[in-house]
C-alpha cells in the first residue's frame, strides 16, 4: 500500500512563476489528504507533480518508497479523477470503465467483471451501462469517472476538483459515497478542492496551501479550532477578527478591544511572541453568545443586530459593537432575536485566540469586520 512522500518540490514555470517552493509532505498509506487553498496557491500544481503531468524543478517524489520523480503518468500507478470527467464521449459507462484493464491487456472476461465490479462499487446503476456520456446526467458522468479510476486497481487515487461541477445535493451526496469507499477499499486518496465543507467532511487531514506553500497541514478539526497563523484563522471557516491592546500580562491576563477591557486569561496565547503589545484575537461565531440579559461575567459588550440572516439550521446575526462588525452564529430553533434588537454578546476567554499583529496584512482581515 502506498504512503506518499515529497521532499522539496518546487516548480518553477518557463514564464518565471514559481507555483511551488520548497514543499514537503507525507501522505500516510490508506489516508484521506485534502489539499486546499485559494485560487493559485499550488494545490492542482502539488498533485499534478504527484502523477507525473508536472516535473518537478527541483524536490523528489516518493510513492510506496518508490522514487516515481523520472516516471510518466502511465508508470506510476495511479487512478485519477478530473474536474472535467474526462470520459471517452464514443464509449459505454462499460466501455469508459474498461479502459484501464483494457491498457494491461487483460482477458476480455476479466475486464468486463472489473468493470461492472467498479461501477456497482460507485453506485452506477448497472441497467445504464451500455449508455454514452452524453446520455447521463453530472452526477452519473462522475461515477463513471470514479468507476474508471478504480477499475485502474491503484491503490492510490488521485483527484483533482471532483466534485465543482456537480449541484450541491449530488456533490454532498457523491462525496460521502467517495470516503466511505476509500476506505472501504483500503485506498490512500489525495483529493484537491476550494470548497471548505466537502474538505472537512471528507479528510483524514486537510493541507492548506498559500503562494505555493503549505501553511497547516492537520485534522479537520484542529485547522479549524487550532489554527497555527492568521492566514488559515482567516482562510478556514469564518472567524472574528479584533484588534487588541495587551493592558495587563500577568496574574489576570486582559486585552483591550471593542471599546473595552476583556478578561482573557483562559485564551489559547501560545502563538504569541513574548514583547508583543499588540494583538489580534480571534473568535469564532458559533461561540459568540446573544442575550436579551446582561451577562453576569465579565466578557460581554452591547451590540445592536444589523442583519439577521435565517439558513436553516442556524441563524447568522450580524452586529455593530462599539463599531465593530461581530458575526453570531446560533441554532435555528429556540430563542431568535430580530434586526435592531439591543443585546449583549459574550464569549468565554478559552474560546479566544491571540496571535501577532501583522502591521501589513492585518487591515485587510479588520477591513471585512470593520463598519
């Protein structure tokens, strides 16, 4: 089974853009990596390296510890999946399914049983298999292309934006039925998207890329709650961004933001240079807490709804606080409140996280929370 290794790629194209500086990585065997990022931050350039459509400038790539850097696409053993489908448009769902077994020649038996094997693993109605492409919807077509990376028998799949084309409710759809098959199959998948929900739902760790580089690369859940830097605080989810004032350091750690003075000496400080008097504290919005009733502990500001947004699940307030734009997040059922309404928002300090002040980039960040 392959565990997969990069060591300081970096690839520079013949224009002078550099789409990946100095990466390094490791892919543990049967694991689910989502690499994720803006538009341009390097992720389809990352995996591409990993098949053998790019060539590296500099850096090696291992798979199964196996230096595959020299090799094409076609020798390294890989199944992949395209943003596009890219499907045979004159052959079947069969005959698109078939083509892998059909490269290594296999016996005509064998490659219509891998094939059919494949598509009933990635839930294509059989009955349709004598149908072309242009006979099927997205979602079918997509299958197909799933169907046609397994019947490849790697054990390692590579996908490239899998889902992006597909509506909403067959994207969230498929890609469940792609995690519970990688796993069910013992595969390792390197999957790369933009779309925040499809990476937490799906990953086993999720590698967020900017300019070229990797910034974090963890589980869902500590990318999201324990951020290492601004860029993924900002990047990952949504967030409250407030500058602040360090006014006192030691015994009852507080920080100045929002008019006022926050007793924050449960906060996760450990990003935190040591002489730094300015701050930034993030908060996520789910725990920013709305109440008609003066809180009875310290962390807590009057505010006044803006916006108030109704999306099913949870309802999204959007404030004005000593103003400061503040977003909360709350259920949708139980106590609502209504635009113009006067409350208190308060947040317990362990839910906060300080970094440095960035005196270049963090205008951009206040820009968005700022009214």
């Amino acid at each position: 089974m392959p565990e997969v290794k990069l060591k300081n790629i970096t690839k520079k194209f013949k224009d002078g853009v550099v789409a990946l500086h100095d990466v390094s990585l490791t892919v543990r065997d049967r694991d689910y990596v989502v690499l994720l990022g803006p538009s341009g931050c390097g992720k389809t350039s990352l995996l591409k390296s990993i098949a053998g459509i790019y060539a590296p400038t500099e850096g090696s790539v291992l798979i199964g510890g196996r230096n595959v850097t020299p090799l094409p696409i076609e020798d390294r053993n890989i199944g992949m999946m395209f943003q596009n489908y890219a499907l045979f448009p004159h052959l079947t769902a069969e005959g698109n399914a078939s083509y892998g077994p059909k490269i290594r020649e296999l016996p005509k038996e064998k490659i219509r049983q891998i094939a059919r094997q494949m598509l009933q693993l990635a839930k294509f109605p059989l009955d349709r298999a004598g149908a072309r492409p242009s006979e099927l919807s997205g979602g079918m077509q997509q299958r197909v292309a799933l169907a046609r990376a397994l019947a490849s028998q790697s054990s390692l799949l590579l996908l490239d934006e899998p889902l992006s084309a597909l509506d909403a409710k067959i994207g969230e759809e498929l890609r469940h039925d792609l995690r519970a098959l990688v796993k069910k199959l013992g595969l390792t998948a390197i999957h790369v998207t933009h779309n925040q929900e499809e990476a937490m739902s799906t990953a086993d760790m999720i590698v967020v890329m900017s300019k070229g580089g990797i910034m974090q690369a963890d589980t869902p859940e500590k990318v999201y709650f324990e951020p290492n830097c601004l860029f993924v605080a900002d990047f990952v989810g949504e967030a409250n961004f407030f500058e602040g004032e360090i006014v006192r350091a030691k015994k009852k750690f507080a920080v100045r933001f929002l008019g006022k003075e926050f007793d924050l000496s449960g906060s996760d400080r450990s990003r935190l240079s040591k002489n730094a008097p300015r701050v930034v504290v993030m908060i996520r919005p789910e725990k920013m807490a709305i109440t008609k009733k003066k809180p009875e502990h310290r962390n807590f500001v009057e505010a006044k709804i803006e916006v108030r947004r109704f999306l099913g699940e949870k309802i999204r307030y959007e404030l004005v606080a000593d103003g400061q734009a503040v977003v909360s997040k709350r259920l949708g059922f139980g106590k609502s409140f209504k635009k113009d309404d006067l409350v208190f928002v308060s947040f317990d300090p362990e839910n906060a996280m300080l970094f440095d002040y960035p005196e270049e980039k963090f205008e951009k960040i206040v820009g968005r929370q700022t009214s």
